[in-house]
C-alpha cells in the first residue's frame, strides 16, 4: 500500500525528465510510426474507450490522427459501467478491439491472453514509475495512462454562503474545520435545514443508482471501508472478507441520501450525468466523483458554477484517524495491446496510443480535453492539467501531512461483485432491504467471487 510514496515519486522523477527532455530535446512525432500516407500494410487501430466522460474528445483526437496520418482509428465507448461485458462481446468479432483496458491485477487475470508483453515499447520507457505498470515475471502487460482522484466535490461559494449564516447551528466556520465524519454529518444537516436560505435543492447531489450507474457507490465509495479493513489486518488483498468497516459505510451513505436533492425511492432512474449536471447549475453543494468529472461541470450548459469555487475534501466515514486522511488517489486504467490481433494492427495501436501520448496534438487533447495527469516523462512539469479539481489532486498528492487512500477496489473479485453490491444499496435506498441485509450480500458476494478466480 505504498500508493502515495509511489505517486510522489512520479511527481519528483517528473521533474528530473523536464531537465533531461530540456537538455536533449524532444521529438513531437515520437512514435508516430508513419510518414503520414497510409500503405497497404499499415495496419488500423481498434480502441475500446474506458472512460464515458471524454468520448466526444477521444474521437476528435482518433479523426485528428486519421487526418494526419491516413490510419484509420476505430474509436467506440463502453456506456457506463459496462465495459467489462463490452470487451467480452467485442473481443470475439472477427474485428476486435485491439487497444483496450484491464482494471487492476483482477482484470489481467480475466485477459491475459489477450494482453501483448509491452516491455520493450517507448510507451513503458516512457513511463515515469514503472512500479505502476501491470507485470508478470519480466513482462509487462498493463501501462496506467494517467494519475486520478476522487472525493467529495463542493462549491465553495455555498460552502461559504453557509458559515456566513446568522442562521446556522454549528460552530464550525470554514471547510478547512471539516476534517472527520461527525464534522461533516453536522455541517450537512444544518445546512439541509437552511437549503432554502442557501438556494439549493439538497446537499449532495442525487445518488445514482440507475442500471450501470453505481459505480460511484459500490465501487469509488465501497473502496473506503475496504481500504480500512485491509489497513487494519495488514493485507493487500482478501479471499473472504468481514466487512467491518459496513457501519461507517452506512453512515457516509445514508448521509448522502437523506440530504440530497433527490428522494431515496427515485434513485433507481438517476445516473452519473443527472448528478453532475445538478452540481454545475448550483442545485446541490457537493457530489462524490473525482477529478475527471470536471469536464462534465465545465461542459454543462447553463453551468453557474464558478471554477475558483470547485474543490475537492476527503470522503470521510468515520474511521479512526481519518483526521489526516486525503483524496482517494491511483489508477485503474491500465492499457493493454490485443496480442492476438494482427501483426500490422498490432503495429498501427502501438503507434497510436504512443503518438498520442508524445505528439504536441495528442498531449494537447491529454491534457485541456481529457483533464489527464501523465504518467509518463514525454510530458514536462508544466504539462499538467490546470482546472481546479486536477490542481487539488497534485496537492494532495503532495501533502506531507496527509495519506492518500489508495484504490483497493483494484483488488475487488469481479465485476458481478460490483453488480450485487449495487444491486443491494438499491434496494436498501427503497426499503426493500435492511443494512444488514447489505452486509450479508457483500460479504457473500465477494467469496464466491474471489472462489471462482482462485
């Protein structure tokens, strides 16, 4: 679990590649693999899309690498939470992805014998921390494409607007005093109270349950009991677990549903988009996501939320000493080539995704469109993202003083795991069932899961 030592060494070692990129200079072509016409046996790219959120972009930069080098790229993107069943249905075709995703050790598991060794690409000596990298023996298999946080999202302006309260009930007078969940349960509530006086419509933003919306909730939130209970036995990983932490889970969950903008019955119709839209038109103060949603606020029309007031705090749920606790911070996008795929489209992808991670075009979209923050030394320090949300991710990450919960829910058995988890806070959310029936699902469900890959 030395997720926070390993991404401040990414930062560091990035700034030691800016020197040595300065003194030796670069190529904005590097890997590109082309001249820019495309022959007989060039090769197209197949690129099955993890991530909703930059769909439109990512197929801007495929026509924009089409249009520069006459490679045709194929660019399709898994609805939400369901990539998993997509690369099954796709990677039987005759034409089947060749660039797609694994998530974690877990999911290489599941596609190993798709995955190409990659170790002797430019693409993983460009990587800055090579600790990251998926491996197996002396090959490598899976390259995280950028550095990611998640938390609570609030608007500071409402935030503000309710310390400034003549009305308010609680003593504490800034965000920076909300440092635990009872401080955070205390401020939320009297600020449901004052909604109307604050001009929203709930605290939290609706909690989306819909069909292949969950996984804020039984995946990015699930991540901190499971985090705790690995910290607490010294472990990386469980076969079976106990759930211990299921308590502190229910407190964060039920403070989200009872102070939202949404009613705890109609969540089953709510997606991640309907969350996010609310928080940009200032209907809610907060909503659980992570740095990349920031697309979504800024991109939202009517958006009145102001850039300087979005920020990120800690997801707390009342763990013992969650006081120096921090953002949620790591990756699970790690790429992988499809090594049974032909040996030219084999060629064509690895071009492409190191075009796009070299060229001044690709960088560009990594950056100002997809909100990334690079892994590898082809960018320089100061090709980082710049919103709001990426800049409180690099903080964090850089806070001495604090930990970073790293991404357990890597290790989660599978994705049915995730689907029964969902399943079940659905049903408590409509008192079809009670916290403890949640509990008994989710530790059942993870040991038969974690049975069927053992």
């Amino acid at each position: 679990m030395n997720m926070k030592k390993s991404l401040l060494s990414l930062l560091s070692m990035m700034s030691a590649a800016t020197l040595l990129a300065a003194c030796g200079g670069s190529d904005s072509n590097a890997g590109s693999g082309n001249d820019g016409g495309e022959t007989a046996d060039a090769g197209t790219v197949y690129y099955l899309n993890f991530k909703p959120e930059i769909a439109d972009a990512i197929e801007d930069l495929a026509e924009a690498y089409t249009e520069e080098t006459g490679i045709e790229v194929k660019m399709v993107t898994a609805a939400s939470g369901t990539y998993e069943q997509t690369l099954k249905t796709e990677i039987t075709k005759s034409a089947p992805p060749t660039v797609f995703f694994i998530n974690g050790p877990i999911g290489y598991n599941n596609w190993k014998d798709y995955t190409l060794d990659l170790s002797q690409t430019d693409l993983y000596s460009w990587l800055v921390d090579k600790d990251l990298a998926i491996t197996e023996d002396l090959s490598v298999y899976g390259l995280p494409i950028t550095v990611e946080g998640y938390g609570i999202i609030y608007n500071n302006a409402v935030m503000d607007a309710y310390f400034a309260s003549a009305n308010k009930k609680t003593d504490y007078t800034s965000v920076d005093d909300i440092n635990n969940f009872d401080a955070l349960k205390a401020v939320v509530e009297d600020m449901t109270a004052l909604k109307d006086e604050l001009g929203i419509e709930g605290v939290f933003s609706s909690t989306s349950l819909a069909s292949g919306e969950q996984w804020r909730f039984q995946t990015h939130l699930a991540n901190l009991p499971i985090y705790y209970e690995y910290k607490d036995k010294d472990v990386d990983s469980l076969s079976e677990i106990d759930f211990t932490h299921s308590k502190e889970y229910q407190n964060i969950f039920d403070l989200y549903l009872n102070n939202s903008t949404t009613a705890p019955g109609l969540l089953g119709s709510k997606t991640t988009t309907d969350s996010m839209t609310e928080f940009a038109l200032g209907k809610s103060a907060m909503v659980q996501n992570g740095n990349w949603g920031w697309g979504q606020i800024s991109g939202t029309e009517g958006n009145v939320v102001n850039e300087e007031d979005v920020h990120f705090m800690p997801i707390y749920i009342g763990a013992e000493g969650e006081e120096s606790q921090g953002l949620a911070i790591g990756t699970e996008n790690f790429l992988a080539i499809n090594s049974q795929a032909a040996e030219e489209d084999i060629q064509a992808s690895i071009d492409f995704v190191e075009w796009m991670y070299s060229s001044e075009t690709g960088k560009d979209y990594v950056i100002n469109e997809f909100g990334f923050i690079p892994t590898f030394n082809s960018f320089t320090e100061d090709e980082f993202p710049t919103d709001p949300l990426a800049q409180d991710v690099l903080a964090s990450m850089n806070d001495e003083m604090q930990y970073s919960v790293p991404w357990s829910f890597t290790t989660f058995p599978s994705e049915q795991f995730k689907d029964d988890f969902g399943s079940a806070l659905l049903m408590y959310a409509q008192e079809q069932a009670t916290w403890d029936e949640v509990t008994e699902t989710v530790i059942d469900s993870w040991a038969r899961e974690a049975s069927l890959t053992q």
